[in-house]
C-alpha cells in the first residue's frame, strides 16, 4: 500500500509531464508558425497563449 508522501509525489510527476507535454506543443506549434508551416491545432488561434 502506497503512503500518501508517495502518492503526492506520484501525482506532482504525473502533473509535470503533463505540463512539459503543453509547453512542448505549444513550442512546436510556435516554431512551425515562426517557420511558414500551419500550426499543428488551429483551434487555439483564438487565444493568446
């Protein structure tokens, strides 16, 4: 059985490789639009970020 230290400390990776996974896409999407190629998800043109 897991201890809830473990448990968190699970969850905060779970939580950064999810969010290295957003900052990756969204820096791809940023060097293809910077380099002519169409943005791989067009449905977040809309915002800023």
């Amino acid at each position: 059985m897991l201890t809830n230290l473990h448990q968190e400390s699970l969850l905060i990776k779970d939580i950064a490789l999810k969010n290295l996974v957003i900052h990756l896409a969204i820096a791809i999407q940023q060097t293809r639009k910077n380099s002519g190629y169409p943005p791989v998800a067009s449905a977040h043109k809309d915002h800023p970020f």
